[in-house]
C-alpha cells in the first residue's frame, strides 16, 4: 500500500493560539489569517508533527476531541486543509521518484 502524502506548514507561517482558535501569519505575504477552534486544532497536530502528517493520521488524532463520526471528521478535516492549501498555508511536497532505466 502506497503511503499518502503527508501535509506541512508552509515555511514562514507563525500561529498564535487562544481559546477560541489561532492567528495564523504568512510573514512572506505579510497577511494574518483567523482560525476557528476546529480549524485550530488540525493547525496544531500538523505544526506539532516536524515530519509531517497524513489526513488519516490528522483524522486519528482528533477523533478523541470531537464527537462527530469519523466520515464527518474525515470530510470536515479535507475541507479545512483544502481551504488553508488554497490559501498557500500548507503543503504537500511530491516525492521524487528516480529513473532507474
């Protein structure tokens, strides 16, 4: 089975945390962003992840913080990074793969 690829901040990206979200600044593009609580938490399990981390492995983590069900999760969790991808937040670096002919 092919691992998925894992997501990552985008360098220059700062969070600033409270207790109803987080603050996230794109120092390179010098725009703040306003995360709600949800959007806060999958923030902090990928920043707390130096080597990134999977959908799944985002989904697994916040299963015990939410009690929705894991399909729900799953689909609000891929919203929420689509969202903050399309924003150049994060990202998803592609493996290179050699040629070996």
């Amino acid at each position: 089975m092919r691992d998925r690829p894992a997501w990552f901040p985008v360098p220059g990206v700062r969070s600033i945390y409270s207790p109803d979200g987080a603050v996230l600044l794109d120092v390179s593009k010098g725009r703040c962003y306003s995360l709600n609580f949800v959007a806060a938490q999958i923030w902090v399990t990928i920043e707390s992840s130096p080597g990134g981390i999977t959908l799944e492995g985002i989904v697994d983590t916040l299963t015990t913080h939410f009690r929705v069900s894991r399909p729900q999760l799953k689909r609000d969790v891929s919203d929420s990074l689509s969202e903050l991808e399309r924003l150049g937040l994060l990202h998803q670096p592609v493996a290179q793969i050699a040629d070996c002919t």
